[in-house]
C-alpha cells in the first residue's frame, strides 16, 4: 500500500486540471484512468476537433488543450496510472483506500472523481461482426493515419459529420453512409460537409465489409436500389457509445442515474470522496470543460483542508507565488 495526499479517478481535462491545482497546494497527487494515455474523451474521440469555449483560447484542438493541461500539470510532477482501472473504495483509519486492478492499492487523504461520462464503449456496427481484419475503427486519434484513404463513415450524428470534416483534405475520398435522411449533426456541420465533395448517402446500410485481412471495399445498400460496391481503406463507425460507471457505480455514492450527486463544495456523500466535472450532478449543472476547470479547483481547495485542517481553503492567487 502507497500513501498519496489525492487521487484523481480520471485524466480528462477536469482531471488534468484538478492534478495541476493539487500540486500548486503542495499535494502529492496520483492520477489513475482506464484510458491508456491522458485526455479521457477528448483525445479518445475529438482529438482533431476545435474546442471554442475554453477561456483564453479564441480555438484550439481538443489534442493540443490536452497537451497543454499535461504541460501545466508536469510542473509538480503528478504520478500517472494509465491503461489501470480503479476497481474497489474501502476505509482505513478513516482514510479511503483505492484499490486499482493491477493490485496497486492507494491510501489516499482524498479521492477527487473526475471520470467525464464513466466508462465508454463504442456502439458496434453490425457488418464488422463478420469481418476478422483490420481498417475499422471507433475513434479517429490521428488524421495522418488516414491520408490517401478511401474512407466510409458510417453514422448522422456530430461525431460521424466532424470525422468527415476533418478527413476529407487528407483523405483520398471520403463517403458518408447513414440509415436515414434526416441528421442529428449540428445544421452547420452538415452544411459545411454538404458544401465539400463527401459523397453522403441517406437511407443506406454497410451491409459487409470485404477485404482480405484488411478493408478494400464496403457493400452498401440504399433503400430501393441495388447494392454498390464502395472501395474503402478505413471504415470509420460513427454510431455513438454507450457510457456507464463501472466500478465507481458500486462504491455507495449518492447517485441521479449515471451522475455524482455533490453538494457546493463537490463532497460527495462519502467522507473524504469529493468529484468535479461531467460526472456530477447539483442544481443548475452545466457540463462544460469550463465549468469543469472551475470544479477542479473547488474540489481541490476543500479536499486540502480535509487532508489538512490547519491549511486555509483559499490558497492565494498564483500570480502571487512567482
């Protein structure tokens, strides 16, 4: 068993930001995620994406507000459990113990949840299940992975429509197949795909996918027509995920469905167990990474004088400590 001032359950941008701010309190912090590198839903699933409403960056990339978030929190030197998932929550002298499932336990002063929308599995796409190869994918980390493909993505929602922004400059084509006609993309999405040569094809199912040990073509199937072979190098399934808790659904929290119930200090209803970001839930939550950079900092201030009564809530400003 390791003692630890604060573990953080999550490496998202809530997380990130919560390990920084552990550090400029002079907290030894350990973050742990399943994921196996840090950014939670962002690097997993937008990493290419531009992000708008962050404060102080007019835009930048959901891989890039990451990079930074890791670059902030170096600094102080925060130990990270990637690819590990936190598996049990016991008590020891008053003090949670973390149980991970590599066998890794953790006494910690303070446990901060900042695990975004839990675990997350991507929705599968039918026609792979016959299909042993390799060129499906869930997620699109990296563009350049992709350049002088012939990409099909299949799905209508924001997910599918970004994925076919992004690609079509790097791609060597780039079709759109979804089931119905009508999008559940943002209108400006869909409008700007529409403007681009993307062949979009509604009403329409991948009904296989061919290829020896690899993708080379899709079989695609629109309503009322005959089916059409399409050449393809990726198959990229867009069909949304399903998210759930996991272990930390079985740890007693007060939950509202798949959400942390936290009161104005982001405690928790178990001693020492505080939470920030997507997970929770209160009156007038706003899901926001910015909202969630301000929940970091609130957890952590009232986590440090948990873990230390003599220690003062408000720390002072940063710009004070040169």
């Amino acid at each position: 068993m390791r003692e630890v001032d604060i573990v953080i359950v999550g490496a998202g941008p809530t997380g990130l930001f919560a390990a920084y701010y552990a550090g400029f309190r002079g907290l030894s912090t350990t973050v742990v995620d399943a994921l196996p590198e840090p950014g939670g839903q962002v690097t997993a699933m937008y990493p290419e994406k531009m992000i708008f409403d962050v404060a102080g960056f007019p835009a930048i990339k959901g891989r890039d507000l990451v990079v930074n978030l890791v670059e902030q929190a170096a600094q102080f030197a925060p130990e990270y459990l990637l690819g590990i998932r936190a598996e049990s929550l016991s008590y020891q002298d008053d003090k949670p113990v973390l149980r991970m499932t590599n066998g890794t336990e953790l006494h910690c002063g303070s446990i901060i949840i900042t695990g975004g929308l839990g675990s997350f599995t991507p929705r599968p796409l039918p026609a792979a299940d016959a299909f042993a190869g390799e060129g499906i994918v869930y997620f699109v980390p990296h563009l350049d992975d992709h350049a002088g493909h012939d990409v099909v993505i299949v799905g209508g929602g924001d997910s599918a429509f970004d994925w076919a922004l992004a690609l079509q400059p790097v791609a060597k084509s780039v079709t759109l197949v979804h089931r119905r006609d009508k999008f559940r993309a943002h209108a400006s999405t869909v409008a700007k795909v529409q403007a681009l040569p993307v062949e979009i094809v509604v009403n329409a199912e991948v009904t296989r996918i061919l290829g020896d040990g690899r993708v080379s073509a899709t079989e695609i199937v629109q309503r009322g027509a005959e089916p059409r072979i399409v050449p393809a190098d990726t198959v990229v399934a867009a069909l949304g995920f399903t998210a759930d808790l996991g272990p930390i659904a079985t740890w007693g929290l007060k939950l509202d469905k798949r959400h942390i119930i936290v009161d104005s200090t982001l405690a928790t209803n178990l001693p020492r167990v505080f939470a920030a970001g997507d997970i929770t839930e209160y009156p007038g939550k706003v899901r926001l990474i910015a909202t969630g950079f301000g929940e970091a900092a609130t957890a952590v201030n009232n986590a440090a004088i948990v873990i230390d009564p003599s220690a003062h809530l408000f720390p002072g400003h940063s710009s004070d400590a040169g």
